[in-house]
C-alpha cells in the first residue's frame, strides 16, 4: 500500500518507538517541490538562495531577513507558512504529536492544504496492513472535500475536485478545457463505482485524476420491490459506510490506544445516550438538536448520511 498517496510524503517519514510519524531531511525537501514553493522562472536571487540551502538543510532556522528579501509577496508568505509549519512539526517530534496540538490549539494557523497532507500521511500509517480498497477510499473522506449525490436510491460519494476537473475538461486536461471552451462536444467521462470488479484498479492507480475518479457507494440498506408490493431491506455488505467505521476505529486506536467498535446506525436507540460527537460542526449540530428532540428540516436531514454507534 506504500506505493499509493506518494504525494504526502509518508515515504518519507519514520516511525518513532510509539508507532508515531517523525519527520526526516527528504519529507521537507518534498515539500520544497510542491508547487507553492517550486522554483519559476520569475523566482529572484533571495528566493533561489534560500530555497538551494534549504534543500541543502532542511531543518536550518531561517531568518526573517531571508524572507523578506522575496520580491513576491505570496512567495514570502508561502515561505512562512512552510516554516512555520515544519517548526511546529519538529518541535513536537512527530506529525500525530503535531496534530493533536493543533486540534487542542483550537485555532489553526494553517492553510487546509498542511493539515490534509498530514491527515493522509497519518492514515497512510494506521492503514499501513490493509489490502481492502473500500477501506482505503472511505479513508479519503478524511482528506478530501467530497460531493454527495444520491442516485438510483444510492448514497455515492466522489471526489469533488476530481468531478469538477472532468466536468470542465472532459478528463483530457487543459487540451479537454480549451476544446469545451471552443465549443467541442467531448464524451462524457464515465466515473464508476467501486466495485469487486475494479477494486484492483482503484488500488493500482498513482496521484492524478484517475487516483480520485473512484464513487464510494454510502448506502446502508438497499431495498428491492418485490411482486405484491413487498420490499426486501438488506444491509449493503460492501457499504462505504462500514469501511468507514474501520477507518474511525483505527484512528482512535492509534492516537488513544483504545481499541472500540463503531457500526453505520439508521437511529439510535440507545435509552442511556448521554453524549455524542460530530465529525465536523455541522453534524455536531444536527447530533445536538436530534438529541434534544428538535424536528429537522427536511433541508438539514438531508444533510445526514448516517450514525455511527
């Protein structure tokens, strides 16, 4: 599972004698070729020294002075924001003491985009023995902003950048956009839903649009019409809900050390429930008001994919 994800740098990473993620000289060296901090050809002398010594040493301090140097503004800031960043990272000693930080912290003062690559370099780390694909892609929805749309009575979930890529190119890149912007009609891309039969793709597939051109079917039950007007409910064995509840177990046994269960939950009938959580403030939110006996609109229920118990 190694080779997946290269782009957040877990290759780079060491595990400490807690099992936790340390930084090494390449990590960093990784992150000075993104392309908020690659070389272009308008970078100036301050940028270009700073950045060849910075790959030479990673870890060396930098100087206010060197930065503001930068004749680009955003370069300057970028700049910052990396250091800023790898100190943190440094200081704790590993990318989990990092994050937890941050999170207690309560007001982070990182871009999304460092906390994403951290979240995927970690899961990287907890998942590091699964060979299942719906697990690995349900561990993406930790990372990546997704787009939910329910068709045929199925709950899918996608890759919103990914979508909105091959909405707008045609999956052919920027030769797919100027071709739409000229008028040409090209054939839709067909996304398809991870199933038994393309599982072996999703898991062979590198960075790039075909990384994250894979539906995570959500849908708890699925129900068949039967003759007499019967219907047939059964619990979707291949779930993105399940593979979920993995992934959220995992990642409270790695940072707590607590081994617990969770399992997809259509209503919670538990008569001693006394606290909840929500995996962001929106469902903390609807978690507050379903407890409190609130009637939801129909608007803000379907903002509710499932619980978890």
């Amino acid at each position: 599972m190694h080779n997946l994800w290269t782009a957040c740098g877990h290759q780079h990473l060491t595990r400490n004698a807690r099992g936790w993620m340390s930084a090494t000289p390449d990590y960093w060296r990784l992150w000075l070729q993104r392309p908020e901090l690659a070389l272009v050809p308008e970078s100036c002398p301050a940028e270009k020294r700073l950045h060849q010594a910075l790959l030479d040493a990673p870890g060396m301090q930098v100087a206010p002075a060197q930065m503001k140097a930068f004749k680009d503004g955003d370069a300057r800031e970028n700049y910052e924001l990396f250091r800023r960043f790898r100190d943190d990272v440094e200081a704790a000693g590993s990318l989990e003491s990092a994050y937890i930080a941050w999170m207690r912290h309560g007001q982070i003062q990182l871009p999304p985009l460092f906390i994403d690559l951290v979240v995927q370099a970690i899961v990287c780390n907890v998942l590091a023995d699964v060979q299942d694909a719906w697990v690995w892609r349900a561990a993406e929805l930790l990372f990546r902003r997704q787009c939910i749309t329910i068709e045929g009575g199925r709950v899918l979930s996608g890759d919103s950048e990914t979508l909105d890529s091959l909405k707008s190119t045609g999956g052919l890149g920027e030769m797919g956009r100027i071709l739409m912007e000229g008028g040409a009609a090209l054939k839709a891309v067909d996304v398809k839903v991870l199933h038994p039969d393309n599982a072996e793709r999703y898991l062979a597939q590198r960075e790039g649009l075909g990384r994250y051109a894979f539906l995570l079917d959500m849908t708890h039950e699925l129900k068949n019409e039967l003759p007499h007007g019967l219907i047939l409910s059964m619990v979707n064995a291949r779930s993105g809900l399940k593979a979920l509840s993995v992934v959220l177990a995992r990642w409270v046994q790695h940072f707590l050390g607590v081994a617990v269960s969770i399992e997809p939950v259509q209503q919670v009938d538990d008569p001693a429930w006394r606290w909840h959580v929500g995996l962001d403030v929106t469902a903390t939110a609807l978690l507050n008001d379903l407890y409190q006996g609130t009637e939801l609109s129909t608007q803000r229920q379907q903002q509710l994919i499932s619980l978890l118990n």
